[in-house]
C-alpha cells in the first residue's frame, strides 16, 4: 500500500463559517466577523507561516469566496494543500426547500466556467430522467468540486453525515463509486469522514476494500467518539490505517500539550487538523502542536 504524504498540521474551517459545539453566540459572533474574507486570509496566511501546510474546506455556501480568495495569491496556493469536505448537505436541503432543486443546482452553476455549465448541467439532467442515484452521487461530486478547481487538492473527504450512513446501511459500491470517481475524473485520493471509527474498519476488512485516508475524531476524553473511546483506540492501534485527527482539543476542554501528547500515542495519526479563529489562538495552538507532536508520514 502506497502511503500519501498528508501535511503534519492542517488549519481547520469551524470558525470560518461559525461552528461551535458549545456556544451558539460564540458561533455566531466569528461568523460575522468572517463574513470578511480579509479576515479569513489573514487567519491562514498566519497558519501558513506557522507551519499549517493544509486547509480543510468544506463546501459551505462561503467556501467559493474563501477558494477565490486564496487562488488570487499564488504563494497561498503554492504552499497550501486544500482538504475538501463534501457535501454540505444541510446547503442542499436548505435551499432546495427555498428555492427548488433547479433553482439550486443553476446557482451552484453560476461559478463554472461556460465549459464546465455544459458538461455539469448535462450531467445533472442525465441523473433527474434515469433516477439513477449512483449517478447523481458523480454529479453532485462534479457540482461540489467545481470550486477547487485551481487549488492544489489531492484528498477529498466524504463528511460523516454520509459515510457513517453508507457504512450502517452496509452498501460497499457507494464507496467503490466514490473512490474510483475521485481517481478516474479527478486524479485525486479520497478520504472518508466518520464519527464511528471501530465500524469504519470492521466494514472496509468485511468488504475487502483498501482503507481510505480516515478523518475523524481523536481525544482522551471521548468528544464525539463513538462508540466508545477504548474500541476507538484500538481500531487506531491498526497498521494500515492512515489518519488525519480532527476534535484533538474537544472544542476546547483540553489544553493543546496534554491534547497532542494523547493524539501522540497512536502511529496511525498522521496529520492533526488545528483550528483557529484569531492570530493568538494560532500561535498558542500550532505551537503547541509542533513541540508535542511528532508525526511521522511513511
């Protein structure tokens, strides 16, 4: 198996588009104050010089400002990997209940070059008059990716919301679908996000199917690790598993020396993801990564 070579640290997007887990106002307030791209940047540009070598981006109604943002300065672009996150499912049940499906899918159009409207547009009716659902996955593949099409990308992420579905629902093509779609069209790796890792692994060594890049939660503490932390951590004991941590610091109830020297442990966690939301907060946090981490990508 041919490891991938993933950025020790890669600055996550949380703050960008106003996550919290634990505080709503708090969401809300660094949603405001990015609806400034310049702020966005700046956070990056901070990260970047910190050593954070990625960027997880989920493909949230902002992410295009964000990716137009970062394509305009051709040092970002050479020094930062870019992780998509895909879909944001709750931007398609969202609107689609406002605006209708066609409505929908003509404004996530409405970036695309004349080319990529034609060929995303015919790809999209093809799927509606076959009801194909195996098709539409492909084209709603083609309409999330649209926008990282200048940007550097060699991993793309499915979010848990739908993998940790597929794997309950024990349906391997979904993935193989996946996988092949990503590397055949757009010459990436894929990665699957899940918040039930010990499933993750049972069902890809059942199916026979080749790990992906796993994203998911890593924490002493348990934060959204399913579905226990003792069989999570023995399913990150496995040799061929290769993981970008996310959650390390439990949206905030760890400090990030006693986070990073747990997440340390395991020689499967490749990559950490960091997020930040002011330049202090970079600082205090990527440093701390960098003194306690000791990432080996093999």
């Amino acid at each position: 198996m041919n490891r991938l070579l993933l950025p020790r640290i890669v600055l996550g997007h949380n703050a960008f588009f106003g996550v919290d887990h634990l505080s709503t106002k708090r969401g809300a307030d660094r949603a405001a104050h990015f609806s400034d791209v310049k702020n966005v940047v700046a956070i990056v540009n901070e990260a970047v010089v910190s050593g954070a070598g990625g960027l997880m981006l989920s493909t949230h109604p902002k992410a295009a400002v964000i990716c137009r943002a970062i394509q305009s300065d051709p040092s970002l672009v050479s020094q930062l990997e870019i992780f998509p996150l895909l879909p944001y499912a709750q931007k398609y049940v969202t609107r689609a209940n406002e605006l209708g499906l066609i409505r929908v899918v003509t404004q996530t159009l409405a970036e695309a070059s004349l080319r990529d409207k034609i060929g995303l547009g015919s790809d999209f009716l093809r799927t509606v008059f076959r009801r194909d659902p195996l098709d539409m996955v492909k084209a709603l593949m083609r309409l999330e990716l649209q926008i990282f099409k200048k940007l550097n990308v060699s991993t793309v992420f499915l979010h848990d919301a739908i993998s940790d579905l597929i794997l309950a629902l024990n349906m391997p093509q979904i993935f193989s679908l996946y996988e092949s779609t990503l590397r055949k069209r757009f010459g990436t790796h894929y990665g699957v996000a899940t918040k039930n890792l010990p499933l993750l692994v049972r069902r890809f060594q059942e199916w026979d199917l080749e790990l992906p890049v796993v994203l998911t939660h890593v924490n002493k503490i348990g934060f959204h690790v399913n579905p226990s932390l003792k069989e999570c951590e023995d399913a990150l004991q496995n040799p061929d598993l290769t993981v970008m941590a996310m959650g390390t610091l439990a949206s905030g109830f760890l400090t990030p020396n006693e986070a990073y020297q747990y997440v340390n442990r395991f020689s499967s966690v490749k990559s950490i993801v960091v997020g930040a939301s002011t330049v202090g907060h970079v600082h205090a946090t990527f440093d701390a990564a960098r003194n306690s981490m000791r990432l080996v990508n093999k």
